[in-house]
C-alpha cells in the first residue's frame, strides 16, 4: 500500500512539473498540447481515484476479516469457558446431590436415634413406675422363701421322724413275722390231745392276732410314704412356681417317678445286669435296693405299668420277659445276698414261691435278682392286696437282658 502511494505521488510531482515548463511552441501545436493534456489531466485524476477506493475496500475487507477471526476466536474461547462452566456446574451438582443424600441420611439417623431414645425415655420411666411394685413383689417373695424355708426344716424333721418311725415299724414287722413263722409250725405239730388243742387254738387266735396287727403295720408304712411323697412334692411344686432359684427345682428329673423322698426311673431297654448298674450309675443313681413294703409295692406297680404299656403295643404276653433288676445278688458266695451298697439281705424279703432255686443253666448260676410283673394287677384294688401278691422275687442269670429300675434321692431329699 506504501508503494502504491509513493507511485501516485511521483506522478503528480512529474505532471506539475510538465506544466511549468515555457510554452515555446505555436497555438497550434499549443492547441494540441493542450488537448493532450486536457486527456492526460483526466486519465490522471481517475486512476488515484480508483486506486483509492480499491485500498480502502481491501482495507475494510483485511479489517473484516480480522474482526470475523477476532469474533471467532471469542466464540471459540467462550464455548471453551461455558464447556469448563458446565462441567464445574456439572461437578458441583453431582457434589451437591452426595451432600444432600448424606444428610438425608443423616437426617434419618437423628430421626432413628431420636425414636430410640424416645423409646427409651420411655421404658426408663415405666421402669421407674414398676420400681415400687418390684421391691413389693420383692418382699412378698422374701416372706414366701422364708416360709418355704421353714417347711423344709419342718419336711427335713418329718423325714427324721419318719425314718425312725418306719425303722421301728420294720423291727417289729420283723418279730412279728418270726413269731408267725414259730407259732405256724407250732400249730402244725399239734396232736389231738385236748390240752394240745386248746394250745393250738389259742396260738391260732395269737396268730391272727398278729397278722392283724402285720397288716395295720405295712399299711401305717404306706401311709407314711405316702404322706412324706406329698410333702416333697408340695414344697419342690411351692419352689418352682414362685421361681424362687435360679434353675427350675423338680423333685425328680423328667421321666423318674418320686416315692417318699427318693426318685425311680424305669428303663426302656434290656441289658445284662453289669450293664445295668452302669447305666444307672450315670444317671446319678444305682440299681434300686428295697427296705419295706411301700417301696416294694411301688416298684412292683412301676415294672408292671411299663410291662401293660408294651403290651397294649404288642410286646410278648409272658411277664418273666418284662421282669427288671434290682440291686441284689449273691455273686460272692451262693445263698447269701448282698444289695450293691455292700449291706446284706435281710428281712423283709419277697420271693415269688419256689425261689430262689438257683436253677443251674447252660450260663451259670443264678446269681442277680429281679422283679418279675404279676399278670394281672387291677389298679383301683392295688394298696388292697395281700402282701403275698407282691412276692415277686426271682433269681436269673446275671447276663440275661432284662429291664432295670434305677433309684436315686429326690432334689429336696
């Protein structure tokens, strides 16, 4: 552009130059010079014209086309901040919404805390309300374990009373039984002599005596087990129901029967009778031993109501299959019996008739004792049977496999 201007001007300086010079030629060639230069003026004055509006159109289009690459490039920078806005935009939303879920969540966590603590509150003053009934019940409950208390130091005295009035009663149970058996003998060695006959007829009516007074004496026994068997149930029954212990208290474990103070269990299966005594050994007890008549009716009524229940689901009908043992034997020497405990037999005893006969087999001796069930035994008339009913006896081969009858004290005995 420069140069162009430098051109045009150089032009002008050589025109105005040309027209300084002396006219020297004629009109003529004057008239024509002039024309000519009329011509040149014109051709002169148009073309600085056009070359000017040619520059200062190239000039707007070079401005133009800046200003477009300028604009561009604004648009182009400020697409690329609204793309970094958005995407902080973007960021801070995504932020935001965490912040939100985290407090709504936090929010939730007041409102469990707070329900919880509510709920607290609230136990904490029903437990403050009950406070006053609580220590009542406390106190109730302290006057009724020291009234239990005195039951069983009451209980604990009756069973010592009981012992010696049931050692009092065997005793004479014993003499009686021992002058039955001298004056049953004296009576059959009667004559016919007279005074020999009112002899035997008055020792008859002593015998009858007697057994009268026998059956007064195992009935008196009965009741004294019976008595004390409630009582040892009615207080561990008191125990229990006023939850006075930290375990539940029970007279005898589940599936053992209470008589007096003591605990029988009846076993569902037959073994030897070694075996037998291990068992009831670890069932904290022993083989049972019998000292009178109750306990022998009891356990006669036990094996018996065990040997019905089999029957009724189709058990064999022959009762010395059902027999149990008991915990007698004469291993050590033949004839003389000895109860587990190491005490030896003595009266009262109840040996079915003809035993024991020691009936030697392919096995061996004979040496262990059970109890063989009766037949048939009616429930209601049971404590109304004659003694004899309840001689049940027998003596078998100690690897037989028979049921067992396991005793043990009672938990208040």
């Amino acid at each position: 552009m420069d140069d162009v201007a430098v051109k045009d001007s150089g032009e002008r300086s050589d025109v105005k130059n040309e027209e300084e010079q002396p006219r020297t030629a004629d009109s003529t060639e004057m008239s024509s010079v002039g024309d000519n230069a009329a011509v040149k003026e014109k051709h002169a004055g148009s073309r600085p014209k056009m070359m000017s509006w040619t520059c200062e159109l190239a000039c707007c289009l070079m401005g133009f086309f800046i200003f477009l690459l300028g604009f561009l490039a604004a648009i182009f920078i400020i697409n690329s901040k609204l793309d970094e806005l958005m995407n902080e935009l973007i960021n801070t939303q995504t932020n935001l919404k965490q912040q939100i879920d985290l407090m709504l969540m936090k929010r939730d966590e007041l409102q469990e805390a707070s329900r919880e603590l509510k709920e607290r509150l609230a136990a904490s003053e029903k437990r403050e309300d009950n406070v006053e009934r609580i220590w009542l019940e406390h106190e109730h409950l302290n006057a009724t374990l020291n009234t239990m208390l005195t039951d069983l130091n009451n209980l604990e005295l009756s069973a010592d009373e009981f012992d010696a009035q049931r050692l009092v009663v065997s005793q004479r149970y014993d003499g009686i039984k021992a002058s039955l058996k001298k004056m049953t003998a004296s009576i059959n060695s009667c004559g016919e002599e007279t005074e020999a006959e009112i002899s035997c007829d008055s020792m008859s009516q002593t015998v009858s005596t007697l057994q009268q007074e026998t059956d007064q004496l195992t009935k008196g026994l009965s009741t004294l087990a019976d008595k004390e068997t409630k009582q040892y149930n009615l207080l561990c029954y008191r125990l229990d129901k006023n939850h006075l212990t930290e375990k539940e208290i029970e007279c005898c474990p589940s599936g053992w029967e209470p008589h007096a103070s003591h605990c029988y269990y009846m076993s569902n299966e037959r073994v030897e009778q070694e075996e037998a005594v291990e068992k009831c050994i670890n069932k904290g007890g022993q083989l049972a031993d019998i000292d009178d008549m109750p306990e022998q009716k009891f356990i006669t009524r036990l094996i018996y109501k065990a040997f019905q229940e089999r029957l009724k689901k189709g058990g064999k009908k022959n009762p010395k299959g059902h027999a149990a043992w008991i915990g007698l034997n004469d291993r050590v020497t033949e004839g003389e019996y000895f109860w587990l405990d190491g005490r030896p037999l003595t009266e009262p005893i109840y040996w079915q008739e003809y035993e024991p006969n020691n009936y030697v087999s392919a096995g061996g001796d004979q040496d262990c004792v059970v109890i063989v069930p009766p037949q048939t035994m009616v429930q209601d008339e049971f404590d109304d049977w004659d003694d004899r009913h309840f001689n049940t006896w027998d003596d078998l081969l100690c690897t037989n496999n028979r049921y067992y009858v396991c005793a043990k004290k009672s938990a208040m005995g």
